[in-house]
C-alpha cells in the first residue's frame, strides 16, 4: 500500500458491484466509510539540547531534466515454444541482446531495466506493443558433457557437429507492453514536501538504475545493495560460508533536496573453490569419507559450479545414486556411421576417453548438471564452486558472532571505505542518469545535531545516580524496589559449575544490593544418566526431582546451563517453569564469576520477582510533561520471524505493555504466533462471541488493576519492524484494531492515541568530522536528511562501544496526545535509560527492546515443525490465518504480570 497524501477527490470510482457479492451490512459499511488517517505532518524542530556539528552518508543529487517521463514496461520473456522463462537471472543478459540487435527498432534508447518483469525509458519506445525475437550464446554450457545425449540442449538425434561450436544458443520472445508512465516531476514534488502516488515510483526507477550499473559491473545484487567479486571483501565464517562485504546505496528524499544514501553492507556467500572442500566445511567432518551425501545434495541443489576442464558453468540439479565408477551411460562411438553405442562408467570416460586424472572421485557419487529426464554427470573433483552465490540457510551462533565481529568498522575507517566506493563507482558515467540530468556530489552532508542531557536516575535510600557517556553503576548503592529471594532451590544441568560457591557469592552480591537471598532449600545435580536424553525429558526428570523433594511449589527457580547459546534445555525450562507452574526462573551459564557479573544476574532476578532497579528521577517525582498528569500507558509492539533460512516457521507478534502508572519503567507482556512471515499483528482485537482473546485487553486490564483502578486516557504506542510502505497500515489496521479493544471494554472510553515507529535497519549514519569517536549519546537529528513533510527524527541514545553507532529512525504516524517536538524527544530518550537489564542507555526504547525478548524466549517454548520447502515461504501472499498456526502456550497466571522477559 503505497501512502499519499491526497484529497478523497484523488481517488478513483469505486468498480461496479458484482450481483453474487451480498451487500455490506450498515455498521459495516460505515467501517469501510471512515476516511483513512493520514501521516501527521512534522510540528516543528526541536530545540533543546547542545548543538554539535556532523556529517552524514548522504551524498547531495541535482536534478536537471523534470520535463521528462519515465516509460514503464511489462517484460514478458518466453522461449520459442512460448513456454516462460523461469530461469532466474536469464532476462538481463537477453534484454541487453535486445538493446543491441534492435537499436534502432528502440529508437536507441537505454533502458533501465529491474532484472525482472519491469523495464523504464525516458520518453516512450515508438511501437506501443514491442515483440522481438532475440538470439543469445548460451555461454553456461560449453563443451559436451557426459550423458546419455551428446549436448546439453540439442534434441536427441541432431547434428552432432554443432555441438563443437563453443556455444549453445538460445532464442527468447520478448514483449514490452507499456504499463504507465512517471512524471519526473514527481521527484521534485516530494523535495517540496508535496508528495504524489508517483513519487515512490519515480526514486524506483532511479534506483533501479544504479542497480543495473553494478549488474554490469558483474556485482551479487541483493536487495538495494552490490556485491563485487574481490576476494578481499570476503571473509571466512566457518561451515563453508564467507562473509563478503559490498555497499547499500539508494535514493532518499530529504529535506535539504534529493541525497544518495550509500553504506557498508555484508553478506552471506557460499565459499567459492572445490566442491568437496565446500562439504567437508559446511558438514564439519575431517574426511571426505564422513559426508553425508542426502545433506550434501540439499546444500548444492541449485548452486552453480564451474567445470575445471572446460570453464562451462552448470547448475547442479542432483547427486547420481551411485558412485562415479558405477554410474553408468550410454556412449555414442566417434566416428562409427553404423550408431554403436557403448555403456560405460563416467570415471572410466574421463579417464580413458578424455585423459583426465581423477585422484578421488571414484568413490564419490557424480554432480549432476542435466534436465529432469536427461542427467549429465561430472567427477565431483572437476567441479568448483562459482563466487558470489548467496547463503540462505540459517547461521550458527558461531558463524553470526564471527560475522558481526568481522564486519565491524570504526567511524574513521567506514567513512574512508564510502567516499573511496563513491568515487569508484563512477555514477556520472551511467548514460541513463546522465539523461534524467542526475549528478552526485562527492562529499558528505553536513547536518546539525544537538545532544540531549541525560535523565537523572534514582536508586535505593533516595540517592541519585549520575551517568556518565550513556553508563552508570551500582557500585556502593542500593536497588530502589530490592525484592527478597525466599523459597527457592538451584537446578544444575551443568557438570562444571561448583553451584556451592555460586550460592554463596550471590547471597553475598544481593545483600550489598539490598536484596535479601535467603538460603535455598536445596540444589538439585542432574542425573548423570540423563545427559545424553532428549531436552524435554531432561527437563521433566529434572521437575521430578524439584516436586518430590520440596515441602511446596517454589517462588523461584535458579536453573544452571552448560552452555551460554543454543542451550536445548532452555526453552523447554521455561516452558515448564513459567506455562505450567507459574514459577519465577532465571538461568545462567556462568563462566567467570565476578562481582560484576553477579550483580547483572541479580538485576535480572530483582525485575522479574517484581522489584525495581532504578528509575528516572520524574517517575518518583511525578513530573512528566503530559504523561504525569493523565494515566498513560506505554505500548511496545513487535513481530519476529524465523531466520531467512527457515520456511514456514510461525512469526510471533509480542506486546508489552507499561504498568502501575505513573512509572513507565515496569512493564508486562503478551505473545502470540501468527501466519509466517507475516508482519501486521493479527491478535490485538479478537473478538469470540461476546469475549476479547486479543492481546490489548489483557494490557488494558493489567493496567487498570495496577494502576489504582484507573484506564488510561493516553496510549503512546511505539511499534517495531515495519517499512515506509507499511506505515498506511499500521496507522489505519492495528490502530483500529486497538480502539476496538477498548471500545469493546467501555463504549463510551475515547483515549488518545500517539503512534511512533522505530527502525533500525535503515542506513543512515552520523559522523563526527575529523574526530575518531561515535557521536555521543543522546545525539538527535531532526533536519536535512530527515523527511520533508513527514513527522521523523534520528536519535542515538547509546554509547556506540563498537563499530559505528547505528541510529534509531523514529517516525511519529499520529499524535493525538499533542507532544512539542522536545517533549516527544525527551520522551524517547528517557526510555532508553529504564531498561532494567543493564546499567547503559540502549540503543532503542526499552518497551520494544522487551517485545524482542519477549517474543524471542516464548518463541523457544514450543520446536516449530518447518514446513516443507515446497510450502510457501512468502507467508505475505497466503491470506492471513489460511495457515493453521501452532498455539504458543500461555503463561502461567502467577507470572503473566511479570518482567519475565528480562
């Protein structure tokens, strides 16, 4: 849904009514009525704080020629046989045969074309409907391969000398027929803040265009960022996979006028080189013998594999069944007229008939490079794996640390690495942006930041806590709500922990914290028998020794690990612990145990049994602008999905909601899973006969209860993880769904609502000129690079320790509640100073850091089946709720109120 900002009058006829449709209902109709709310426009700039100079990766872009239109036209590729073309990637290399066979049928024309189904001009092609015959050397099948056939794509029983020509061909249709057409204009509009439903269009085109200059460049395109083939970009993750480093650029409107955002990007690739090097890292096995080969050919099914001998690139489509001495084909004799054949084995027909050396392929099974019907095998040793394929599966822990600590970069080194790429990139030789009249400036944007003063803390005995640089700590103070640990017991799962000492320290630790630990009433070990069972059995073993030993149920659960990461015991824990028996659990996998380390564990523990750690000083005086004086709730709102190398693997929505007002430190959660990859929250209002199962009731209601009875007659709702394209719905679909939930509580409760979404992964980053640092902690930037007319601001609230600080975009959709631009960016910064997890400021506001968590450890509750590759991965295109959804279990009622997620 693209947003615009225009009048109802802008809108087309409504199509004619369809006679089997039954009409809607006159409630619903009004439903359908109500006009959608726009974005709010910007209010204004924010005053407060200390100015401080920066620059930004946005590069300035002139426009010359708006008078022009961009022609957009559908693509459709087929072969002869007018069958389509569905071999990904095909279309570029026949598109630019097309531009050069026909040049002067296309009026000379450039093209910019998507790769895909969409090609643009500047100015119209001169036939409306284009069709072309196109001729384009196949250059992936070189030299015969083995079959049962003599070549790749020669039908059975031609000519077999055309095979000697070092090419196959392949002829293609194309269609271009027009689809519409793009008023330059649309761009210059937007830089005036007067947006239309071509502006999104129109930077397309221009992005697309930098995309296809580095497709001719031979760059990996992911998305709005290239990969080039230079081996010193890529880095070794382990498993066979290489992190390789490329650029994002992309065209953005702002307000000081268009800029190109570039930025560093990385990537996963599979390790180019031999096959069998490739297997052996990925399987972590020490000898070829050890591979398992049904494994194997889920991992190079669709890669592509150059042959040694000959340089023809392949895709592999299998493995044969058998080894390469025993697969067998049919060979037709050379120069025998009378059509004898011979059977023989692919080993022995690159050995003997071709004099290749084959040191190990023997025993291995061949890759197969043919058609569905007609294999075409090689030794596995001929075959080495193309550069720049993408990595799509899931990585391990250990490959994702390895990635994310390879790829960081200081400010310095990030900023020399942009202005050499742009530089490189020699944009101002692309012709089609040389004909929209679009030039790049080299330098980097100046903008304007102010630094805001941090909030002031509290702790225990009424004494303030200073931060300094985003950091504080507890050293020599007390917890200002220290709850006790009374009636609890230890589980170790671990061999190596000494749970003794542990206890001891802890109860040491606490005590200087003000908080009371009590003795636990026992530690239980592991059967030592049961370390090699199934987690879940583990576990329930575990949970039987707890219920036979201890006199009631305890109120807390201190469960040791063995491993700090992918520890399988953990979600079933709890699970246990927190769905079935309500019990308060914390686990920890303690390597080091310091003070500092201690007093972390015990900051978790205090949250989670229903104490506080600090707060901010206007919470205990009450003094708030806004939000003091009226009940507020604070919402932070989430949606996880599987890793991009699981299919069908639920998404889960989490809601966290803040609690006994007038904090806005504490907060509860509710989780739910949804359709894969499905991003709009299905379950805030869901109404079952005359019930509400959704998850904003059970905020609603926890809020009043905790809150002296009162409802909230303000909600400011932060929402993570959508785009710019889906703001329209976030703002006109949940929000609905949000006041209906309230509705449907009390008819007559109208609360105002204020919407901001926050976004991490965009690429915008602030830099100090000629300064080595991160910009400070509570920098915020509301000018030049952010929107021209709607209501957004940058904000880094953390230390940046590591790498460049990446900032957090928030984007306020609606504001009933009526916030200045300074009291909404003291707001946001404020709560990133309550997360109770830690003594830093984090980087994003602590109701969605804690919708992550949540969302993340209930996650783990329950082994989602994935659904079979053939199921739709694209959960977005299957309605939603088509997909029937395993249930997440529900927490327990005793800790359904809890911080259970710190």
């Amino acid at each position: 849904m693209e947003y615009h900002n225009g009048e109802a009058d802008d809108l087309p006829p409504p199509p004619p009514l369809d006679a089997s449709i039954e009409p809607f209902k006159a409630e619903e109709t009004k439903k359908l009525l109500k006009p959608k709310r726009a974005l709010v426009p910007r209010k204004g700039f924010g005053k407060k704080g200390q100015p401080i100079k920066l620059i930004t990766n946005h590069f300035k872009v002139s426009l010359k020629n708006t008078e022009e239109f961009f022609y957009h036209y559908y693509v459709n590729l087929k072969y002869e046989d007018d069958t389509p073309v569905d071999r990904k990637g095909a279309g570029r290399s026949v598109i630019e045969k097309l531009q050069q066979t026909y040049a002067t049928e296309l009026a000379n024309k450039d093209f910019a074309y998507d790769g895909e189904k969409s090609l643009f001009t500047i100015g119209a092609l001169p036939q409306i409907n284009n069709e072309f015959i196109v001729v384009v050397e196949d250059v992936s099948t070189g030299k015969t391969p083995v079959n049962g056939s003599p070549g790749n794509d020669s039908p059975p029983g031609s000519d077999r000398k055309r095979i000697r020509r070092p090419y196959n061909t392949k002829t293609y249709k194309v269609e271009l027929s027009f689809a519409a057409k793009i008023p330059m204009s649309a761009i210059s509009h937007a830089l005036r803040g007067q947006e239309s439903e071509h502006t999104q269009e129109a930077i397309r085109v221009i992005d697309i265009i930098l995309r296809q200059h580095s497709a001719k460049q031979g760059c990996l395109l992911v998305r709005q960022s290239f990969f080039h083939n230079n081996p010193s970009n890529f880095v070794d993750l382990g498993g066979g996979v290489m992190g390789c480093r490329g650029f994002h650029s992309s065209f953005r409107a702002t307000q000081s006028g268009l800029s190109l955002n570039i930025d560093v990007s990385t990537t996963m690739i599979v390790k180019p080189g031999p096959v069998l090097d490739f297997l052996i890292a990925n399987q972590k096995v020490d000898h070829p013998n050890k591979i398992d080969w049904a494994k194997a050919k889920r991992s190079l099914k669709n890669l592509r594999i150059k042959i040694i001998t000959t340089n023809a690139e392949n895709k592999i489509v299998g493995l044969s069944d058998r080894p390469c001495r025993e697969t067998m084909f049919t060979l037709k004799r050379r120069n025998d007229d009378n059509g004898d054949t011979e059977e023989i084995s692919v080993y022995d027909h690159f050995v003997k008939n071709r004099g290749i050396e084959l040191r190990y392929s023997g025993d291995f099974p061949c890759i197969n490079v043919g058609k569905p019907k007609r294999p075409s095998y090689f030794p596995i040793e001929l075959c080495a794996l193309v550069s720049l394929q993408r990595y799509t599966k899931s990585l391990s822990t250990l490959q994702r640390s390895s990635l994310v600590e390879k790829s960081r970069q200081k400010p310095q080194e990030r900023m020399s690495v942009l202005s050499d790429v742009l530089h490189r990139s020699n944009y101002d030789s692309e012709p089609m942006l040389m004909a929209c009249g679009i030039s790049i400036a080299k330098s980097f944007t100046e903008v304007d930041g102010r630094v805001l003063q941090a909030p002031k803390l509290k702790a225990g005995n009424g004494e303030d806590i200073f931060t300094r640089n985003g950091r504080w700590n507890f050293n020599n103070k007390r917890l200002i709500r220290a709850s006790s640990v009374e009636k609890w017991a230890v589980v170790n799962f671990s061999a190596r922990c000494n749970v003794r000492d542990l206890v001891r320290d802890l109860i040491k630790c606490g005590g200087m914290k003000g908080i009371k630990v009590e003795t636990p009433f026992d530690a239980f070990e592991e059967n030592p028998s049961m370390r090699r069972a199934p987690a879940v059995r583990r576990v329930e073993d575990m949970f039987e020794q707890v219920k036979t030993k201890l006199p009631g149920a305890p109120k807390f659960l201190l469960c040791v690990l063995a491993e700090r990461k992918n520890s399988d015991v953990y979600g079933p824990w709890k699970r246990k612990c927190l769905a079935e028996f309500g019990i308060v659990t914390q686990c920890v996998a303690p390597t080091r145990v310091n003070d500092q380390y201690l007093t972390n564990v015990l900051l978790k523990i205090n949250a989670k049994l229903g104490g506080l750690n600090s707060i901010l000083q206007v919470e205990s005086s009450p003094a708030m602008p806004l939000i003091s004086k009226v009940p507020t709730m604070i919402l932070g709102m989430d949606v996880s999905h599987g890793s991009p190398g699981q299919s069908g693997v639920p998404s889960i929505a989490a809601v966290v909601s803040s609690r006994e007002w007038p904090l806005i430190s504490k907060y509860r959660a509710s989780v739910r899973s949804q359709s894969p990859k499905m991003e709009m929250i299905d379950s805030l209002f869901k109404q079952q006969g005359t019930d509400d199962k959704g998850l904003i009731r059970e905020c609603l209601i926890d809020f009043y209860t905790s809150s002296g009875k009162r409802k909230p007659d303000q909600i400011i709702i932060f929402r993570d993880g959508v785009s710019e394209s889906q703001f329209s719905q976030v703002l006109n679909i949940e929000l609905d769904q949000i006041i209906e939930a309230c509705k449907f509580l009390d008819e007559k409760w109208d609360p105002k609502f204020t919407l901001i979404v926050a976004q991490k992964n965009h690429h915008t980053k602030f830099f100090i000129p000629g300064a080595p640092d991160n910009v400070p902690p509570g920098t915020v930037v509301d000018n030049k690079v952010c929107h021209p007319r709607n209501y957004d601001f940058y904000m880094c609230s953390h230390a940046g320790m590591i790498g460049t600080t990446r900032p957090t975009h928030y984007h306020i959709l609606h504001d009933e509640i009526g916030f200045n631009p300074d009291e909404l960016q003291e707001l946001v910064h404020s709560l990133s100073y309550v997360y109770q997890r830690s003594t830093t400021a984090i980087s994003v506001v602590a109701p969605i850091c804690y919708a992550h968590l949540a969302a993340a450890q209930v996650g783990q509750f329950i082994k989602f089946d994935e659904m079979s590759e053939t199921s739709s991965s694209h959960g977005e295109h299957t309605s939603a709720g088509s997909v029937q959804v395993q249930e997440l279990p529900r927490l327990h009622e005793k800790v359904r109120s809890s911080m259970f997620f710190c």
